[in-house]
C-alpha cells in the first residue's frame, strides 16, 4: 500500500478594515494560508457565524448592510486532513451620517448609496410638522423621527433643486432645511423649506419638488424611515430644477402727453406693470416713474425684472410728449422809401426785422409770431442841370445817375423852358429831380462850374459845352477883394481853363461866361464858384554835399511831398558865374555832379515844382556850396557816375526828363517805345563832358506804359519803364 504525505491545511493570518459606513463592503485577505478556503462572518456579540456563499477567494470582498460590530473569519481545508481555523478580523459598521452635524454632501446627480439600518436620532433634533402625506409642507400626521440621515448640499447658480429616492426604493420621507450651521437645528433654529412622505407618483417613496434656494448656501436634507423603523439602502439624486425668468404683464402701450404751450416738456403718468416669479419676488428697476416729466420727443421708458439666476427681462414702452408751441412765422419784403405791413397796418421807412404777435391765433391755441425782415432802399438822389445853347442850337440834356429819361426831347432845340429827370436804380427804386432850366439864348449862361487840379499856385476851371458858343472867357480874384483878374479865354470846344500865379493858401472865387458867333457878344457872366489853393509848395531843406572829388560831387535834400520833379542849379562861387540848371525826379533827394574843375568852389540852390498839373513852382532854397579836390577821379568813379542816369517824372503827363553824365564827350540817344515794341520818339544831341538833361515831349502821345532806353556811344546804359498820364 502506498500512502502519500501532503501539507496540512493553514488558514494563515486574516486582515481587514476596522471601521466602516453602511452598506459598507470591505475587503478581506490572509497570508500563509493553504487548503481551501472558506469566509464566515457574524455580529457580535457572539452570534452564529454565517457562511458567506461564495466567500472562497483571497481576497475576498465582503459587504455590511447594517450597523453593528462584525467579526470576519477563514477556514482552511485539504482532504484527509483536519481543518485549520485563523484567528478573525473585526470591523465597527457604523451611519456616517446619522448625526446633523455629519452630513453627507450630495452633488447634483445620483448620490449613494446610503443605508439609514441602525440609524438613531438625535436629542433636540428637527422634526417637520404632521400633515397631508403628499404634502410638500409636511410628513404624515403622526409620523416621528426615528432612524434619521443626514445630507447637505450648496445651492447651485439656477437656485433651483428637487430631490428625489432612487431604488431600491422603500418607505421613507424626506425634508429640506435651512440654518446657519448645523447646530441650528439642534436647537431649534432651522428653519423647514420643503417635506414630503409619499410622492404623487407612489405611495412608498418621497420627492422634494422644485424649491427656490440662494445660490451658494448650504442646505440639510433630512431622510427617515416611515412608520418609526423602516429602513434599508438608498440613493439619492439632486436635481438642478432650473430657474423660470420672470414674467411680466399688463406693460403699457405708448403714452401720449401735450405740454403746455411753449413748455419744453410734460408730466406723464401710467400704470405700471406687474411681474410673476417661480422663485419669491425679482428686484426691480425702472428708468422713469409715473409723474416723471418728460421733454419734447419720444422717450422710451424700461422695467428690469431680474430674478438672479436668469436674464433680466424687460417691459419696454415710449412716452410721446407732443409739443405745443407759439407759432412763428416770417416773409421778407423790399420796398422803395417806405412800405405798410398789412399784418398790422403800420408803415415803415427803415431797414430793419419787425415783429407782431397774434394771441391765441394757431391750431394749437398758442401765440402766432411773424416776424418781417424789411429792405427799404432809398430813392435815388437824381438831378438835373441847367443847360443853356444859342438859339437856333440843340443842346444835350443832363442828368445823373445816367440811364434814366428827360421830360423834353433830348437833345433840346427848342425856346427856353425846364424839364426833369426820372431815374430807376438797380433796386427798381424810381425818383424825379427837382426841375432845371435849359437857357436857349443868343448868348446863354455858362453851367456846371467846378474846379480840378488845384496846387498852391495853379487851378483847372471846367464847365458844361454849350452848343453854339464859340470860345469862353474866365475870370477870378481873391475873396473879398474888388476887382477882378482876367483868366484868358478858351475857343470851343474845349471847356476847361488852366490859370496860373495863384497865391497858396489862398480862397478864390470864379466865373465863366461864353460867346455866340452871332452877333459876336457875351452872356451873362455864371454864377460864382469858389476854391481854395493847396498849401505853397516849399522849399527843399537839410542842404549837404557829399562824394566831392576832384571833378565831382553828389548834393542832397529832404524831400518835399507833393513834389512832381525838382529844379536843380549851380554856379562858380567866385564872380559869381552864371547857373547851369538842371532837374532830378520827385522822388529824388541827391544829384550827382561831374565834369567840375579841379580845386574849385562851386555853390547852388533847388526848389520843388509841386503836383498838380499845371504845377506849382516852390521858392529857390538856400545856397549851398563845396570846393573840389586838387585830384581826379578814378576810371571806376567815373564809369560809376555815367551809369547814373535819373528819369523823371514819372509818371509824366506833358514831358519827361532823362539826366545823363558824361564822362568825356559822347553821343547821347534817348528812345521811347510804346508797349507794342513801336518807336514813337528819338531825342539824341552831342554832351561834353559833365552832367545835362534832355526833355521828351510827351503831349502828343496817348495815356499808357512807355519804355524808355538811354544809349551812350551806341552803348545801351539804361532801360526803364515810365507811365504817361492825361
């Protein structure tokens, strides 16, 4: 017989947790264990040990559901063999959550699972009130605590929850609480915002309905078992209900209001909306207030209802203030010399904006306004004058402004009469003159007398032609004295009169008369017009000479105004020797010399012959003098005096004059050309050497720019421009 020797059976060293929540599943293992194995378990103390079914692995998962002090046991077995028992292992279950203060907290979702199997309760701890079992406000009347779990849980953002069993499901019943702390509602505290036994869906297992928390708080639930001791394992799921926005009714339509009249704005009034929430009462703004005042326009008035957790919702609606206003009005009117406004039937004569307020006159039973802006132009100022012609003549009528129309035919060849001048402007504006005499006589007087071109010795007297007469006397004499100057005579057709020798600073008074051809005696002298000469035409003063060299020398002068060209004269000091004269332009204060001899003394004067034409001659100023070097000049100096070349007047009405120097004896050319290019004058004559002046006529010639060349040898030495006036 063969008999084989095997290891004995060895339930080794078992280990495991000590503690544990229910339903609390741990797991189970030993070391040196051989054989078969079998887990057992029992609670103490000292109950039965239980074979757990399937219990035969290491390590082995083992699972509490109830409270309670448990031990966990191994047994090894081999065949044949007696078996081996390990030591066990102990673990305390115990409710996690059993005390408030121990709370689980739950996430939104399912939470669990959870087991209220040997549950207690606490001294002092929160009880709803009985009720209607499918109440939200209350458990079943008559209902206690009894094996009481704890949750909490912080509100989510929609502050909004519900709260719901999940299976297994059993007959329970649920709160939801509020405190400060968990303490609270040991003491009494707290405060019930929702409790439920039976949910309208079944008659076992209860459901918090949507309920409005603060986001962010902390919350307790409260789980027991009906009855005073049902119990088992359960699940919890935490609902994020979401929050429903407010919503709004009765928002008002547009509003119209009027102000009053000229008001810049009213009060309007309405009725202000109403808002519902799922979740207590939403804040509320509003951007005006009925009894607001309002301005002119539309103005769109907003309620904001916002409950915290969604978007704001609005009730939006306008104000209308419509604007009753004084109305205002305007026209424009242009009148000549005065104008009557048939808004009030008063007359104007000025320029200017006027107004007139009619009360109460416009649709809206405000003031009407109208303003008028008035142009008054002025009549004309128009004149006639007299005309006078020999009998058996026709003469030209006259009036100003030209355009307008004579009472008589014009030009007027019949017997003595008046007549007047109507005239329109540009503004339509239409006067008459006073009337004028038209003299038809065999020889008539002599009209429209006015002096021009008064200088401090000279005067021009201009009058009216007279068809008919065939030359005009004038005649003139100082204010005040007794006879009377003869001015000379004029053939027609000119009608003006140069007269000369006049006192400056003088009044004097003048007349005209003319001189039919037949028979051949004057009219009646006109009638008298006076005018006083300019102020004399002085001397030049401030007399220096400057630049003397042996056979040069530069004089100079303060300018004297009003001056048309200056005469300039010099002498040999000893003898005396006689005056070379010469001229410099009126704009000129020095005059060069040359061709003087050498260590002489030499003395001269100036005087002004002043504007207008025909010009007045000022006195001779004093005499100055110089004495030459005993040396000549350089080439350089004298090249330099024969390029100074003065043309003056200009501009010039009757001559022009053209000062060259010359160094040695030369052939001086002068050439005057029109502004086309076209030679109208040539002056040209034989200098020795020293300073002179040549003199262009320039009568003749017409009023314009003229350009004027000085040629020395054939060599062109100045150009310039000069004008030529009437």
């Amino acid at each position: 017989m063969f008999v084989q020797a095997v290891p004995p059976p060895a339930a080794g060293v078992v280990s495991g947790p000590s503690t544990g929540y229910a339903p609390f599943t741990g797991t189970y293992s030993t070391t040196g264990s051989n054989g078969a194995l079998q887990w057992y378990a029992r609670v103490q103390p000292n109950t039965a040990w239980t074979l757990l079914p399937g219990g035969t692995n290491n390590p082995q998962n083992i699972t509490f559901s109830g409270v309670g002090n448990y031990e966990v046991m191994v047994v090894a077995t081999v065949a044949g063999c007696t078996p081996d028992t390990a030591a066990f292992a102990s673990t305390s279950i115990t409710i996690q959550n059993d005390n408030v203060c121990d709370a689980v907290p739950l996430n939104i979702g399912a939470n669990g699972p959870f087991s209220n199997i040997g549950a207690t309760t606490e001294v002092g701890e929160a009880t709803p009130p009985g009720g209607s079992c499918n109440s939200q406000t209350s458990w079943c009347s008559g209902q206690t605590i009894s094996n009481t779990i704890w949750f909490s849980f912080v509100a989510p953002p929609s502050g909004k929850i519900a709260i719901r069993t999940l299976a297994p499901l059993w007959d329970n019943q649920l709160a939801v609480w509020s405190a400060e702390d968990c303490g609270g509602l040991l003491s009494g505290a707290g405060t019930l915002l929702a409790a439920n036994d039976d949910s309208s869906s079944s008659p076992y297992h209860s459901y918090i309905s949507p309920l409005c928390v603060t986001p962010g708080q902390t919350y307790y639930v409260q789980l027991d078992g009906y009855g005073g001791g049902t119990s088992g394992n359960i699940n919890l799921e935490l609902i994020d209900a979401g929050n429903t926005a407010p919503v709004v009714s009765n928002c008002p339509s547009t509003v119209y209001v009027a102000t009053a009249c000229d008001a810049a704005n009213a009060t309007a009034t309405w009725s202000e909306p109403t808002v519902t929430d799922d979740c207590g009462t939403p804040s509320s703004t509003a951007s005006h207030n009925p009894g607001d005042v309002f301005p002119i326009g539309t103005t769109t008035v907003t309620y904001t209802y916002d409950d915290g957790f969604n978007p704001a919702v609005t009730c939006s609606f306008d104000v209308v203030v419509e604007a009753r206003t004084s109305s205002t009005g305007s026209e424009s009117q242009t009148a000549c010399d005065n104008y009557t406004w048939p808004t009030n039937g008063q007359n104007y004569t000025s320029t200017g904006v006027y107004t007139h307020t009619l009360v109460g006159a416009n649709a809206q039973g405000c003031d009407s306004t109208v303003t008028l802006n008035l142009t008054i132009n002025p009549l004309p100022t128009v004149t006639a004058s007299d005309v006078s012609a020999c009998a058996g003549n026709s003469v030209a009528l006259i009036g100003n402004p030209s355009g307008g129309s004579f009472s008589v035919a014009n030009p007027y060849s019949g017997p003595t009469t008046t007549y007047t001048y109507t005239y329109t402007d540009a503004n339509g504006c239409t006067n008459t003159s006073a009337p004028a005499n038209i003299f038809m006589t065999a020889a008539p007087p002599v009209t429209g007398i006015n002096i021009s071109n008064i200088g401090g010795n000279s005067a021009t007297v201009n009058w009216n032609s007279i068809p008919g007469l065939v030359w005009y006397e004038v005649r003139y004499r100082a204010v005040g004295a007794g006879s009377w100057t003869g001015g000379g005579t004029q053939a027609a057709p000119t009608t003006f009169k140069n007269i000369v020798g006049l006192t400056a600073g003088t009044q004097y008074e003048v007349e005209v008369r003319g001189f039919c051809s037949t028979p051949n005696f004057p009219g009646p002298w006109s009638s008298t017009t006076i005018f006083t000469t300019s102020n004399a035409c002085v001397a030049p003063s401030n007399l220096a000479e400057i630049n003397v060299t042996g056979t040069s020398a530069t004089v100079t002068w303060t300018a004297v105004p009003n001056t048309n060209y200056y005469q300039v004269r010099y002498r040999l000091a000893a003898g005396p020797g006689a005056w070379v004269n010469g001229t410099a332009p009126g704009s000129a204060t020095s005059k060069n010399y040359t061709g003087l001899a050498l260590n002489t003394s030499y003395e001269w004067q100036i005087r002004a012959i002043c504007n207008p034409s025909p010009f007045t001659t000022g006195p001779w100023s004093a005499i100055g003098d110089w004495t030459t070097l005993a040396s000549k000049p350089s080439v350089e100096e004298l090249v330099a005096m024969q390029n100074e070349i003065m043309v003056y007047p200009n501009p010039a009405t009757s001559v022009v004059m053209v000062d060259p120097t010359a160094i040695d004896a030369q052939q001086t050319v002068v050439k005057l050309f029109d502004i086309s290019g076209r030679l109208v004058k040539q002056l040209q004559a034989r200098h020795e050497a020293g300073s002179h002046t040549m003199t262009i006529g320039l009568e003749e010639l017409t009023s314009g720019m003229y350009t004027i060349q000085v040629y020395c040898n054939d060599a062109l030495k100045h150009t310039s421009k000069i004008s030529k006036q009437d």
